[in-house]
C-alpha cells in the first residue's frame, strides 16, 4: 500500500512527487546543465568586459582620427618628428636634457 501525500500550495493541491520533480528541474538548471544560470552570467561578464573594449579602441581611433587630420599640415608634421622621433634638420644640433638625472 502506497501512501500518497498530498500538499496545498497556493490553494491548488500537489503530490509530492511533483514537488521533487521541480526542485530537482530547477537543480539541474541552475548548476548542472550546460547551459546553467551560472554559465550565462560568465558569459554577461564577459560581454561587458568586450563592451569596454570595443568602447576603449573606438576612442583611440577617433584620438588618431585627430593626429591624422593634423598631421595633413606640413609644420605640425615637422613639430611631431621632432618631438616624437627626435629627427632634426640638416645642419642641426639637437640637445637632450634628461632632468630626472640631475642632481640639486
């Protein structure tokens, strides 16, 4: 003789053996699976971290846009050769000061 429990949740009637069949579904869905709660919310991290990104290199895209557009200028290109890539002018002598070196 099987004794078959019943439960009222919500005023509708339940057997527990449907009761078990959810919390083990819900279980196995959270944890388990492949395609756990747990695995999305990596994959929401990782989603944001590769948004931050995107938006990091699109701004310095849009900062060599700029170096671009001014660098079209034949005396801001001389000034960013000098400055960056400390080349010099025939006939030039170019001194470097290291003032980290320098001793008060």
């Amino acid at each position: 003789m099987k004794l078959k429990k019943r439960i009222k949740i919500f005023g509708v009637t339940i057997g527990t053996f449907y009761i078990v069949s959810i919390i083990v579904f819900i279980i196995w869905m959270t944890f388990i699976d492949k395609n756990s709660y747990l695995v999305h919310q990596e994959y929401n991290t990782e989603i944001s971290d590769l948004e931050k990104s995107i938006e990091f290199y699109q701004k310095k895209i849009n900062e060599d846009n700029l170096t671009i557009k001014k660098l079209q200028d034949s005396l801001e290109l001389e000034r960013y050769a000098r400055e960056k890539y400390l080349m010099k002018k025939e006939n030039e002598d170019v001194y470097l000061i290291d003032f980290d070196t320098i001793k008060k």
